[in-house]
C-alpha cells in the first residue's frame, strides 16, 4: 500500500511547517497511523535552508508531546509537486508561491490552505507567521496546527484514504 505523503509549506522552513509537521506526526503516532504516512515540511523562500527550527517552535511542539523536531530547513522545488499527495499551506502568499511554480492544474489540486481544517476555524485561512511575535504567538500556532492536523485526519477518514478509531 502506498504511504500518504503529506508537505507542509510556510514561508522560511523553521516556524510553522516544521511545528505543524511534528504536530501532526504526533498525532499520526497517537492514532496509530504512522506508518501510512510519510510527512516533510518545506519553505517557499530560501532565508533559512539548512537551519534547524526556531528555539521557540521547538518548545512549542515539545510542550505538545514532540521529542525534538529533528529537521532542517529546506525550500520547496517543483519536484515536491510529484512527490507529495497532499501540499498543505500555511497561508495565502505559501499559497501563491506554491502555485506559481506549476501551470499544472492537476499539482494545484494537491494544494490546500491547512488551516481550513481547523475545526474553530471561522473566517481566517491563515496559520498566522510567529517568527517576529512572542512566545505566545507560538504556542497560539501550536494549538492551531493541532486543530488544523486533528480535522486533516478527519478530512482523510471521510474520503475514505484511512480508517481508525
């Protein structure tokens, strides 16, 4: 069976993508799903390739059960359109960037704001960008990427990819 591979795309590669990544790997364990997925983070812009997450993203995904996020900052590339099924965005300007480097509208079809999976979601699309905030701003990131991860998977039950309990 062929494993559901999952990117998450902000801006730089060291605040939202790779907390939301670890989020959702923990929920992915927690649900006992792991191992049908395969899950990456990436960054539309190239400031921090190479760099390990932001101390405070860190402390934020450690407070919600993750043991270190183990990753460096990488920047999306076209061939990410191939590899991933689904390309979730951290807000509308990851969305426009993302999309711009394809005219292929079947790629396009694999990208998605991930907050419309917040299940508290009202009117605002955007996982909001901490990196210039306080520590506060993170951790309100952390509880979004958890709803947003929590109503992904809900996403992917009614679309029947999985099953759980």
């Amino acid at each position: 069976m062929n494993k559901i591979r999952v990117l998450f795309v902000c801006t730089g590669n060291i605040c939202r993508s790779p907390l939301a990544e670890g989020v959702f790997k923990k929920l992915l364990s927690d649900h006992g799903l792991s191992a049908l997925f395969e899950v990456d983070s990436a960054g539309t812009e190239d400031y921090h390739v190479g760099s390990p997450p932001d101390s405070r993203s860190i402390k934020v995904a450690e407070f919600n059960g993750v043991s270190g996020l183990n990753h460096k900052a990488r920047q999306f590339i076209k061939s990410d359109f191939d590899k991933f099924d689904y390309i979730l965005v951290m807000d509308h300007l990851n969305y426009d960037a993302v999309i711009s480097k394809t005219s292929n509208h079947e790629y396009h079809g694999k990208v998605m704001l991930f907050r419309t999976f917040d299940v508290d979601l009202t009117d605002f699309y955007d996982v909001p960008d901490p990196y210039y905030g306080t520590e506060d701003d993170f951790a309100e990131v952390g509880e979004i990427v958890k709803r947003a991860g929590y109503g992904f998977i809900e996403y992917l039950k009614q679309q029947g990819k999985i099953s759980c309990t």
